[in-house]
C-alpha cells in the first residue's frame, strides 16, 4: 500500500504541474491573440515562440501525469476504465485531492480550446472579410494564381494523357 501512496502522490503533483503549464499556455495564447488583434507582428512572433516552447513543456510534462496515473492503475489493478473510476480505488483525502485536481485539469483545457478557437475565428473572419474585399474590387482576378514577379501564371487546365505502360 506504502508504494499505492507514492503512486497518487506523483500523480498529484504531476497533474498540479502540468496545469501550471496548461495556465501559462494559455496566458501565451492570450498574448498570441492580443498580439493577432493589434496587428503587432513583432509581438505575434515573439507569442507564436513562446506558444511552441509552451507546448514542448506541456508535452513533457502530460507524458509524465500519464506514466504516473499509468502506475497507479498498476499499483490499484485498475487497467479500465476513467479517471473517476480510478479516483474510486484511491482512499477518501487522497480521492478528493486527486479529482479536485482533474476537475482543475479539464478546466484548464477548455480555456486552451476556448482561448484557440477564439483567435482561429478571428483570423478567419478577417481573412474572409478581406478576401471578399478584394473580390469585390478585382472581379477580372478572381480564380488567377499569380507566380513571384507578379504576373499571371496560367493554371494548367489542359488535358493530360498519362501512359501507364511506361
């Protein structure tokens, strides 16, 4: 039992850290969006690099809550089934940490999801506004691909006959 304790102690403190990383996740994709928002392309870079080492971390650090619930299930004999299902092998102080802790966890990611969604939106709403913009104001250039010197390039529509024998 002494190794079942040390099992959802690691457990705890490696949910506690990885929502530490999952909260400064998503105070990097509030600055990501801000950045977005303001147009300041500096400070987009300089969010987009700091999102990317974020989720290294955050990566690192779910690969270890997930070794660590992986030896718990182990050490209670609880292959199956969710986390709740788990959390009812876990005696009651334990129990109540440990599910607090993943409550917080899902909380966490959906302000992730909800924080990405939102800066996805908006940069789709703008590319679409601005897109319809243009079309609006160059119909003749609707549907060209233009190469780098700025020309139109033609699209290929030919017909190709392909020989499969060769």
């Amino acid at each position: 039992m002494v190794s079942a304790v040390q099992s959802v102690t690691a457990l705890a403190a490696a949910m506690e850290g990885e929502i530490v990383c999952l909260e400064a996740y998503v105070e990097g994709q509030k600055a990501f969006a801000a950045a977005l928002k303001d147009r300041d392309w500096g400070a987009l870079q300089a969010a987009m690099d700091g999102l990317e080492l974020k989720a290294r971390n955050l990566s690192a650090v779910e690969a270890i809550r997930i070794e660590a619930e992986a030896a718990l299930r182990r050490e209670v004999g609880c292959p199956d089934g969710g986390f709740y299902h788990l959390a009812l092998t876990v005696p009651e102080p334990e129990r109540t940490e440990l599910t607090d802790l993943f409550r917080k966890l899902k909380i966490t990611a959906m302000r992730a999801k909800f924080e990405n969604a939102s800066a996805s939106s908006f940069a789709r709403e703008n590319k679409d506004l601005l897109g319809g913009v243009l079309e609006e104001l160059f119909p003749e250039k609707r549907g060209k691909i233009y190469g780098r010197s700025g020309h139109a390039v033609p699209t290929g529509h030919d017909s190709l006959v392909l020989n499969t024998a060769l």
